[in-house]
C-alpha cells in the first residue's frame, strides 16, 4: 500500500499551550498536545478524561420525551401489562434489547423481546412484529435502535391499543411517529447535551431514568455497562463525551466482572487470559455476536446475552461462532465476486464512489463487502443484493464523507432508507439501481475531496526513541479507550537504522520483526512490521528510513515497548 503520509506541525502558540498543560499535569509535552487537538485545554478537563466518573453522566431526563417514557414503563409495570422489547438485529440493536429486558425483567415478570428476521421482515418495526405483540396481550413496545421513521407501523400499533416508546440513535425525518415517547438525541429539538450516543447508549439512559424515578441505586445498573461498551465500539460512534465514561468503564466490568453471555464470547475468542480493548470488540466479539443475525437470527445473540448459566452459555456461544465461521467463508467469496465487477468497470479511475449488485447475493454479510471495498478502494461504496423484490443495500464511507447525506440525496428513488455518518441501508425497485448509481455518484463527484479518496496516514506527532519511555506509555495508556473522536495516535519517526539484527518472519515470510535505532538516542527499540516483508532488503542496505507507527505493548514478553509499524520509506533526501 502506498499511503500518503499526512502531518501538521504544531504553532508556536499550540506548542506553548501543550507545554504549560503538560507542565500542570506531569506529562510530556506532545501528550499536553494531543489534549489540546481533543479540545481539552485545563488540567481540570484533563483529569475528568483521564478518569471518566460515572457520576458524570448525564441527567438522563435531559433528554426530551423522558419523563413520559419513564411514565409508560411504570404504568406498565404498576398495572401488569406485558412489555415487548424489540430491537434491530445488529450488536447495537442486540445489546440495546438486552439493556433493557434485563433490567426490566428484575422489576416485571410480563415481559418478552423480540428480534426481527433480517430475511422475513427486513429491517425495524414491521407489521408482523406489531400483529405479534398484538396477539400475546402486548401493550407497550419498547423499540431500540430503529423506529424513528416507523411512522404508519407506530399508527397501526396505536391503533391496536399498544403503546410505544422509541430509543433510536438515527437521523430522524421531519415526520416523526406518533410514539408515546420518541427518545433521540439527534431530535432537531433535542434537549440533551451529547448526541452521539449508540442505541444501546440510550437504552441505558431509559434505565438509568427509571431506576432515578423508582428510587433504584444506580450500582444496580452496573452490570450493564460491558453491554454498553460492546455496542459503542461495534456501531462505531465517537468515543468522547458520555460514551467515554459509559466505554471506560463498560471495559473495566468486561475485563473483571463481565455477564455469563459476554464471558463466554470472550472464552470462544480466546481472550480469557487478555486484557480487552475496543480494538477486541471490533474484530472478535463484536463480529460473532453479529453473525447471528447476518447468518441465522439475532434473537440468538440475544438469548446468549441474557443467560445465566455458565455450561449453556458456552454451548450457545460454541453455535454463534460457527456462524461466524460460516459469515468469513461467504464474505470472502462475496468480496471477490465484488472485486471482480469493479474491476471490469471501464470507467474505474474516473469514478469517485461503487455501487456493485447481484441478486443473488446474501444479504446478511453486504454491509461487510461494502466496508471491504471502502478500504480497497478509498471510495464511497454501495453494495446491493434482491429481498422481497427490491434491491436491498448497505452503504459505507472513507474518512470525512457523510454517506448519509449522499444517500438522503437520492431520497425520491427509495422506498426506504437511515443510518448514520459512515453507515447506512436502503432500499429500491430493482429497474432503479441505474438511476440511483447515476445519481449517487454525481453527489459525491460534487462534495468528496481528492484527499478522501487517498490512502493517508495521519500523523499525531513526529518523536525520537528517546521519547518512548515507559512514563511515556504509561501516561499515553491513560487516553484509552481509543476510537472514532479519540484515535490512537500515530507516531513518526525520522532517519532510524537497522540495528543489524531485523529479519523476516511469518508463515510465509510476510513480515518483519525489527530492532531499530536513531542517531538521537542509543535505545535498541523493538517493532513488528505486518505484511511489509518487501520493505526487508531496503532496510538491510544500512541506509536510513522514516518509520511511522503506534506504541505498542508485547504480551508476550512482559509488557515490553513494541512499535506496530504501520509503514516505512526511505529517508527522503535519499530517495
């Protein structure tokens, strides 16, 4: 990969302030920086983010339709009606549902969850879940993560005496349905102080509401919270604000104290003896949970989430990985297939998005094939398969584009569509994939930059090894949990030589394991170089090169310093 190397050095008056911080607090300068580019510019700020508070959470009756959605629940409860808790069959979706039905469940025997089949019913509220929970005495509809554009499926429950309450986390249209409560924080007149929060994020604040307004301690709420991390790392939302206490210390319960379902992810991925990150979340228990229902059905997940017994845990656990296992062997083959019709395109380097379809693929994993083709590409994509004769797709965004928007523009050519930034669904009429290609591309031919369409590397700060101390980590660590909002930063550092002792490693000598020095320093520093084996002979010639990379710690071998290298190239004046 040829990546485009993107830095911007501090001003004069940037570096003052990082110093005079870092200087407050102890720390190295480059992280009184880093602070800084989070706008986090008092020592006082700078202690709340190294050490979110769970008191610091929000006033959950902040957020608008609260107080009326908390009132709902009791009277539901008081008067023993029976409770549906349903949710989308995404991790958000799942973990949302599982919030909510645990908690409930403590305080109210009459109540079910329901998720939907992503093949029988498609995405959100459908008339049959409505007929369902009409059918088994239902008379409040508590919905997660989906419903905000629920508007003739919330008419027709209400019209059967079911009341509903929607927790969404989706741009809402102007139209919003006639819901007995509508909690959303992207509300255009929304009340509450942070907007990016996940489904399952305001989920908890519904619970977090009614455990407030029934005198419940809130320590009772704690075991929810690893939920709650699971979902903000998998819907990729910003980790700052409210969901950095909700993360920080969703991670900490997940690491000590996780619940029967999620321990048993963690044993399946092998992670029993590890320390969890979000980085963990993404790629191994966030993915599992969601092959229920990409390949089976999400109630599955949720089943799993909501199971006491350790031995039944494991069992259930042991199947969701099998689909798992199932979901890697079809997307592959569906990315190739992908793959193949971009390639064929004659127009390729002119186009600044993909929309690919075939009918015939499965629609469960074509979210997964439009993020691959996002990063090989570095363009907006749409990937679309036939359900129920339309044409079903999953969109997904390089770096700084809104997909939502792009798609929102093509809105007269949908029969349905959300999502959020960098992710979003819809539908069409099959004969209308031409049209919408056509017009899909010529909105983001108008509004992406060239530089979103690069493979770039942005680099936090340019160092020497002899920055990369242990305090240094140490101190760095305390910017965890990292992710979208708060990335992990990324390192640069100049004319650095093998020591002589570097050498290719890997199954098939795909790799470089490192040990590199400077000329500001005489630290030896370690780095593992993935996938960058034909970088090896450059770096044996005893010339210098410019590396960038993140600080690492090797599990293996004690906590030691490790650079993951991200790319090298020679040092330019060489060159």
């Amino acid at each position: 990969m040829n990546y485009k190397w993107k830095y911007t050095p501090p001003s004069a008056e940037e570096k003052a302030a990082a110093k005079a911080l870092a200087g407050e607090l102890g720390i190295h300068p480059i992280l009184g920086k880093f602070l800084i580019d989070r706008c986090i510019t008092t020592a006082a700020e700078a202690k709340k983010f190294f050490r979110p508070q769970l008191s610091d959470l929000h006033d959950p009756f902040l957020m608008n339709d609260m107080r009326e959605a908390v009132n709902a629940v009791n009277k539901a409860i008081g008067k023993k009606e029976r409770i549906l808790v349903f949710g989308d069959y995404d991790v958000d979706g799942c973990t949302a549902v599982t919030v909510v039905y645990k908690f409930l469940s403590e305080y109210c025997s009459n109540i079910d969850y329901y998720i939907p089949d992503r093949y029988d019913e498609g995405y959100g509220v459908s008339k049959r879940c409505i007929d369902y929970a009409c059918e088994t005495g239902v008379k409040l509809m508590i919905v997660l993560d989906c419903g905000i554009k629920a508007v003739k499926e919330v008419a027709y429950a209400r019209s059967l005496g079911i009341d509903v309450i929607i927790c969404d986390h989706h741009v809402p249209d102007e139209e919003l349905p006639d819901a007995i409560a509508i909690l959303n924080p992207k509300r255009k007149d929304s009340t509450y102080p942070y907007a990016h929060l996940s489904g399952c994020g305001v989920g908890f604040k519904l619970m977090q509401a009614f455990a407030q307004n029934n005198g419940i301690e809130f320590n009772k709420l704690l075991p929810l919270l690893d939920l709650c991390a699971v979902s903000i790392a998998s819907d990729i939302v910003p980790i700052m604000g409210e969901n950095r206490i909700l993360a920080y210390h969703g991670l900490r319960r997940l690491n000590s104290n996780p619940s029967t379902g999620l321990e048993a992810i963690i044993e399946i991925c092998g992670l029993a003896d590890k320390e969890i990150t979000m980085n963990d979340i993404v790629f191994k228990l966030g993915p599992r949970l969601n092959a229920s229902g990409r390949m089976q059905n999400g109630k599955e997940a949720v089943a799993l989430l909501v199971e006491r017994k350790h031995e039944k845990a494991v069992e259930m656990a042991n199947r969701i990985n099998l689909y798992n296992e199932a979901r890697k062997d079809l997307d592959k083959q569906m990315t190739e297939e992908a793959n193949k019709i971009v390639d064929s395109l004659d127009n390729l380097t002119d186009l600044r998005s993909l929309v690919v379809y075939n009918s015939s693929w499965h629609k469960g994993v074509i979210g997964i094939v439009a993020s691959r083709l996002t990063e090989i590409y570095y363009r907006p994509a749409v990937v679309l398969t036939l359900s129920d004769n339309l044409a079903t797709g999953s969109a997904r965004s390089v770096a700084g584009f809104d997909i939502y928007k792009a798609i929102e523009s093509c809105r007269d050519l949908l029969d349905n569509f959300g999502g959020h930034t960098y992710a979003a669904g819809m539908s069409m009429k099959p004969e209308i994939v031409p049209e919408f290609k056509r017009r899909f591309e010529e909105y983001v031919e108008q509004h992406i930059s060239d530089e979103q369409t690069e493979a770039s590397l942005d680099i936090s700060a340019v160092i020497d090894f002899k920055d990369i101390t242990r305090k240094f980590q140490n101190d760095l660590k305390k910017f965890n949990p990292f992710g979208p909002g708060n990335p992990k930063p990324l390192f640069c550092t100049h004319r650095v030589y093998d020591y002589g002792t570097s050498k290719v490693v890997g199954r098939d000598q795909e790799h470089i394991k490192l040990e590199l020095v400077d000329n500001k320093s005489n630290n030896i520093v370690n780095g593992i170089a993935f996938g960058q084996s034909s970088q090896a002979r450059y770096i044996k010639t005893k010339r210098s090169f410019d590396i960038c990379y993140t600080i690492e710690e090797n599990t293996h071998r004690h906590g030691e310093l490790q650079l993951q290298i991200e790319d090298i190239r020679p040092t330019e004046e060489q060159t």
